[in-house]
C-alpha cells in the first residue's frame, strides 16, 4: 500500500504541506531500505560511538529531540514535537538543511552563534554524501527554502478537446509520494545493512543445501546397504539350490562309489 500511496491520497487527506510530504516519503524510503522490519527504528539513545547515516536515517522524531538535548539545544528541542522531523529525513532529503532545522526550532536569526553551532554538530551527524546533496540543491537556481507553511500545489487536469477527456495511463497521471525508483543513498553505510541481508540469505541456503546434501548421502548409504542385503540374500538362496539339487546328488553318490 505504501508503495502507491500518492499525493492526492495525501491532498484528500487533508495533509497539504510541502514537508510533511516529504517526511513521509523518505520515511517510507527508510523502510524499504530495511526491508519493512518493525524493529529498524530507533526512538531511544544507546551505545552509538561512531554511528553511520544509515543508522542515524533510522531516528524517530523523539530520538532527533534526544540528539538535540545531548548537542547543548535542549531549550530548542520542544519545538520540533509533532513537526515530522525524523532521521530519514535529514540525512535522505537535499532539500532539508540546516536553515530548515532552525526555523522549525524557532531559532531567531540574530542568534548567530547559536545556529552556527547547530550546523557544525547536525553536519557531523549527517556525513559528507548527505552535506553534498544538499549543498547541490542549494545551488540549484530553482532552490527556494524548505519551511513548514510551504504548501502542495495540486496538480491541474489537463483537458483535450471540448467534451473530450485524453485517456492516460494510470502510471502517468498519478504522482507517487514515494516512487519504486526514487534515488538510493550510495553510501557505504546504507549498503552494508542491504550486503548483510544477502549474506545471511546465502547462509540460510548454504544451511539447506548441507541438510539436503547430508540426507541424499544416508539415502544413499542406505540404498547400497539394502542392495549389499538383496544380494547375500541371492547368493544363500543359490547355494541352497545347489545343494538341493538331483544333480548335485548323483554326483556324491558317484564319488563315493
């Protein structure tokens, strides 16, 4: 269902700004990138010593909020309740920087100081790939500031001649609020978590093949030792004949005469 939720699903659901489309759309990027485990996101603070953007793309909102008390903004941190801040957010959104972050923390801008240390400490959370998308969008001359009254602008239908509507294909007029082949991170991090799955699935297999190759060897063995059976049983069933033959009777009778 996630997969085809589009923005006019989020429009008739009454959900019209710019940034909470946008939330929800890198959150459902961050479950993909987990493969849909209930358990990947983390809301409350552990042992993170040199934790990775992939990891960081996995905070809930009240983690964000426990990050931000740890880096000396805890005055600011309530703000940020209910805004739609998550990880996956900040480090897999271009267009959500450090200007964005401190107005939804109501930071005024004559607090310089203030905002300057906001920036040095979200720039080492996020990393350098993510530093550079954003600083990529913000040099885009199409940039405008990412804030919370933004709001989506509905698409408008494109009619054909008088009475006539133009039929399109449902891929084509419908806008994905996550689509299939939105861009993935290339960071190493990110890829780890997907390499590790892998490599577990091949163990998994590894697993099976062992257990049906171990079952196909006693088979094995136990087919040859049931023929080894069927052909003793032969040969005592043939000596016997032998021995109970006419034949083999006459001739004793011969020697012994």
């Amino acid at each position: 269902m996630l997969h085809y939720m589009t923005v006019d699903d989020l429009l008739s659901l009454k959900v019209g700004s710019v940034l909470h489309h946008l939330s929800i759309k890198r959150a459902i990027q961050v479950l993909r990138l987990n493969s849909y485990q209930p358990n990947c996101l983390r809301r409350r603070p552990s042992d993170e010593n040199n934790i990775s953007p992939a990891e960081i793309s996995q905070w809930t909102n009240h983690r964000v909020m426990e990050w931000l008390r740890s880096v000396d903004l805890a005055e600011y941190a309530p703000n940020l309740r209910g805004s739609g801040v998550h990880g996956g957010l900040m480090v897999l959104e271009p267009r959500f920087n450090v200007e964005t972050m401190a107005l939804l923390l109501n930071i005024p801008p004559n607090k310089t100081l203030l905002r300057r240390h906001l920036a040095t400490h979200y720039n080492l959370l996020i990393g350098s790939e993510a530093q550079q998308l954003k600083q990529e969008c913000l040099e885009n001359p199409d940039y405008t500031l990412l804030t919370a009254t933004t709001k989506v602008k509905p698409r408008k239908l494109s009619f054909g001649n008088f009475g006539s509507l133009r039929k399109k294909k449902q891929e084509e007029s419908e806008e994905y609020v996550c689509p299939m082949d939105v861009e993935m991170p290339k960071g190493r991090s990110f890829q780890k978590g997907f390499e590790l799955q892998i490599y577990e699935d091949d163990l998994d297999r590894l697993d099976q093949m062992d257990d049906s190759e171990g079952t196909v060897r006693q088979i094995g063995a136990f087919s040859e030792g049931i023929q080894n059976l069927t052909s003793m049983l032969k040969d005592d069933e043939f000596f016997k004949e032998i021995s109970n033959s006419p034949n083999n009777s006459v001739t004793d009778e011969e020697s012994n005469a």
